[in-house]
C-alpha cells in the first residue's frame, strides 16, 4: 500500500422528526424510529465500544441531522421508546416458548430476546437515554469527527435566489450543534450531496472548510479535474471539495446481492404469523408490526431457509478482506498518479447495521484488519488536509446530487412539484415577517421562532420523497402529506395572526408543546445579511 494513501468512512445519519403519540399502541412511524435506533446508533456505540475495548486506534466521520440528534434528547421519545423496547422484550419471552419445538427457530428467537434486552439496559443503565452524549464522548477521545449538516435535510441546491433559506438551515444547524455537541465542525454535509456552484459561496463564508459532492459532480468540471475522485479540488470561491468513491458503494451492494442466500432477509415474524397469534404475542391491539425476530435467509421464496448466524458471519469476515485487498489495489493504481490519494466512502449508517444485519460484523472488521495491516490508512477529511502540503486544483463541480440518476428530478416532478411554491412564498413571508418584528419579543417572538419551526420542518426532502411513488421510502405517503400541509398550514395561521395582531396564546402553546423540535431555534436566521 502506499504509505500516503487515505481512506475515510463516513457515517450518515438522519430520520423524519416524529412526534411522539399519546395513544397507548406505537405509531407506524414511532417503531420505525425505534427500530433504526435500535438496530442502527446502538449498535453503531456497540461496535465502537468493542473497537476501543480491543484497542483499535480508529477514526470515522459521522452526520447526525440536528433532527435526529433532537429526536435522540426528546424526553417524550424517550419514554416511548423505553415502553416499545418494553414490549418487544415481552414478544421474545413468548415468541421463544412458541418456537421450543424447533431448536434452530429458538436460538434465533433467543438472540433477538438477548439484544433487546442488552439494548434495555444500555439505553437506561449504562447512557441514561442519553445516546447523543455517548457519541460526544468519542468525538472527546478523538475517534469520531463530527459534520455538520442541514437543519432539516433541506435539498439547498433548489434555494439559490433566496438566500436566507439557505443561511436559515446553516445557522439552525450551527446552533443546536453547538448546544448538542459543543464545537463547530469544520466540515458540512449537503442533504442527498446536493451541490450547485453558489453553495460554495454560503459555506466558505460559515468557514467551513470542505464538503463531499457525488463523484459524478467532476464530469463537467472547468477545467477538468485532472486527479478525479481520488483528490479534492477546490471550488473558485475556496472550499475544499471531497468527492464520494461510489464505486465502494456499487461493490458493497454487488456483494450483499450475490451472497443474499446467507445473509439474513427482513421477512419478519410480525408479517407471517396470524393477526390473532400476533395480538396474542404482543398483547396490544396492532395487527401487523415489525417485531425484529426474523427466521429465514435471503433464498428463493419456494426454499426459504432458516438463517444461519455463524455462516452469515463467516461471509462477512470474508467479505470485509477482500474489499479491503481490493481498495489498496485500488489506491496503489491512484497512487501511481496522484498525490496521497482518498477514497472517500460515505454511507447511510442504516446500510451496516439496519438494512444489512451482518454490516455490523463486515463494518468491524474493515476496521479492524485496517488497524493492523495499514494503521495510518483509516483517517477522516480533517486529518487528511491537515497531513497534506501539497496544493489543490481550482474547479467548480457542476450540479449534481446523490439521488437517483444523479440529480433531483425524484423531488420535483409531477407528484411533488406543488411543495415548492408554498414553501417559496413561505419563506418571503418569514423574511418579511423577520424584519417586521424583528424588536419584539414575549407572545410575538414565541410565535415568530414557531412560524420558523414550521417552515424548516416543511422544506425537509423526507416529504418529496415520500410523495414520489418512484422512489423507495419508508414514510408512508399519507403521513407525508399531512405532516407537510399540517407544518404549512400552521405557518400560515401564526403569518395571518401577526398580521392582525391577534395570537391565540392557548392555541400557539399547544403547538408548541406538539411540535417541539429544534428547541434553540431563533427565528432571526430568516433576517438578511446587510
């Protein structure tokens, strides 16, 4: 390997707010929530514990949306969550009786019962609910480096001629990351890498120093990008440009597909038993739910087989090795050519750990084996510019994002296309309003930060997606729709009350109290610059 190669993984992270229910059973999109903090940050802290206890020197970039870092503080969450986990304890107990006469199906159902359980007393006993802390915590000891990101994972790219959209997402950020973690990030990740040339502008006037774009964002550089994906670039106006390795990501796929009879499938007990078995099991009133005890591998229907742990895990030991031989191959051709080459190999976090149960087995080991073959190779964006003395090429990437078919056609079609102008008159009305008002403070000023809570809530490309049937998501397109026209609706009513200089105070607490994320929001993002 050459000794001045980089490779860097980066983690990211974000979820939907959801607000919790008062209801006694869990929402669809409350167990969605659970299940990804369960399956993914937990088991994400697990991995990195074991990392640490086995003394791994390692080094990760992660994203945490300030949505979902405000959904991990939610004390109402919390406490759903604490029951959720509660509940799916109670199904193991029964679910492991009903399959005592299958010793295989019972060891199954005893490994979930053993994490559900181990994920219990983490989240109450060793954090104290408090998980956000807990990353902090190895961002302190040096192993994780912080990105900041999009208060509400708003695609930027779509806001260039309103400037204070943009700036109002980059200050909320900064804000709540500040209250969250405690430090300013010098690196910032575009929502769905959504990148057009005036975001360069914003961001280097924050100070950020670098981003990460889609590797495709190179093909229509000017001047080309000499070195590729495999050295940053930096844009006319001075930020630092990564470009994501996605070739990585086409292996990492290719390999989950072509080893799909080992790995587990997601075909979940709660969608194969009988809705009375189920509701006997779970002792509540839901039909269907995702229930996390998942018996079969990925064979054909007609020869489903039950899931073998330590066969899955063999592959993904394997799997792990060989993708590391392939990305030094990798570097040392690039190095042949260009000076200290990166890969930058930027995930979802869910990949590893809830879409790919054994992500968990191959991610930890990558680094492992890295630690002991190449310990100075794992590095993040930071590390790598501040080992780097050479200079890097002028050019500005061309528009381009991560979605599909690279650019942003899946949030503004025919089926969403209507958000945006509610969402642009929106936000000139908030400008207006901002400036307006900008001395008042008590009942005026509670309303103004809500009105700016409802409009950042609204511009987050979760709703676009969702209301597009070509695109694979998870948030039901119902919901979508009412939690955009409600967060929408309820802006309107605080612009039309200060306009007439009559505020419900009984109604405005209420929605408070309902919709209480980004908690440090100040609605005076929204002022222009002078």
């Amino acid at each position: 390997m050459n000794q001045q190669a980089a490779f860097s993984i980066i983690l990211f992270g974000h979820h939907p707010f959801v607000f919790p229910s008062e209801k006694k059973d869990f929402s669809e999109e409350e167990q969605d929530y659970f299940e990804s903090l369960s399956e993914t940050w937990l088991s994400l802290l697990d991995m990195l514990e074991i990392l640490e206890k086995e003394a791994v020197s390692f080094r990760l970039g992660l994203i945490l949306s300030p949505t979902l870092c405000g959904m991990f503080q939610d004390s109402g969450l919390q406490e759903r969550y604490s029951l959720w986990l509660n509940k799916r304890i109670n199904f193991g107990e029964k679910e492991i009786k009903r399959c005592a006469a299958n010793t295989e199906m019972k060891a199954l159902a005893e490994l979930y019962y053993s994490l559900d359980c181990r994920r219990k007393e983490a989240i109450t006993e060793k954090y104290g609910m408090d998980i956000l802390e807990a990353f902090n915590t190895f961002q302190k000891r040096g192993r994780l480096e912080f990105i900041l990101t999009a208060a509400t994972n708003a695609y930027l790219p779509f806001y260039p001629s309103m400037k204070e959209a943009i700036r109002a997402q980059i200050e909320t950020a900064l804000i709540h990351h500040r209250k969250y973690i405690g430090n300013v990030p010098t690196g910032f990740w575009l929502p769905d890498l959504g990148w057009t040339t005036e975001l360069g502008d914003f961001l280097h006037e924050y100070g950020f120093s670098y981003t990460i774009t889609d590797a495709h964002s190179l093909c229509l550089t000017r001047p080309q990008a000499a070195n590729g994906i495999f050295h940053p670039i930096k844009t006319t106006s001075g930020l630092l440009i990564f470009c994501r390795d996605t070739a990585v990501l086409y292996e990492t796929e290719k390999h989950i597909e072509a080893q799909s009879s080992v790995y587990r499938s997601s075909h979940d007990a709660g969608f194969e038993l009988s809705p009375k078995a189920l509701k006997q099991l779970l002792g509540t009133g839901n039909s269907r739910c995702s229930t996390g005890y998942r018996y079969w591998n990925n064979s054909e229907k007609k020869k489903l087989r039950l899931y073998n742990p330590r066969t899955a895990s063999e592959a993904a030991v394997s799997a792990a090795k060989t993708f590391l031989e392939q990305q030094s191959s990798r570097l040392n051709a690039a190095g042949q050519h260009v000076e200290r080459p990166i890969s930058v190999c930027a995930f979802n976090a869910d990949t590893f750990f809830r879409s790919w149960y054994e992500g968990k087995i191959f991610l930890e080991t990558l680094i492992k084996e890295i630690f002991r073959q190449e310990p100075g190779l794992l590095c993040t964006a930071s590390d790598y510019l501040a080992g780097f003395s050479g200079s890097f090429q002028v050019s500005d990437p061309c528009f381009s994002s991560a979605l599909q078919n690279g650019y942003a056609e899946i949030l503004l079609d025919a089926s969403n296309d209507w958000i945006y102008r509610h969402l642009f008159r929106s936000i000139e009305r908030m400008v207006e309003m901002t400036e307006r008002f900008s001395g008042d403070t008590g009942l005026r000023e509670r309303a103004l930060n809500q009105a700016a809570r409802e409009l950042l809530f609204a511009q987050s490309t979760d709703w676009s997606k969702a209301l597009n049937p070509q695109y694979q998501c998870r948030i039901n397109r119902d919901y979508a729709e009412q939690e955009l026209e409600g967060a929408l609706r309820n802006f309107t009513t605080i612009y039309e009350a200060l306009g007439s200089s009559h505020i419900s105070t009984e109604w405005l607490t209420a929605l408070e109290r309902k919709h209480s994320f980004l908690p440090y929001i100040n609605h005076r993002v929204f002022c222009r610059k002078k």
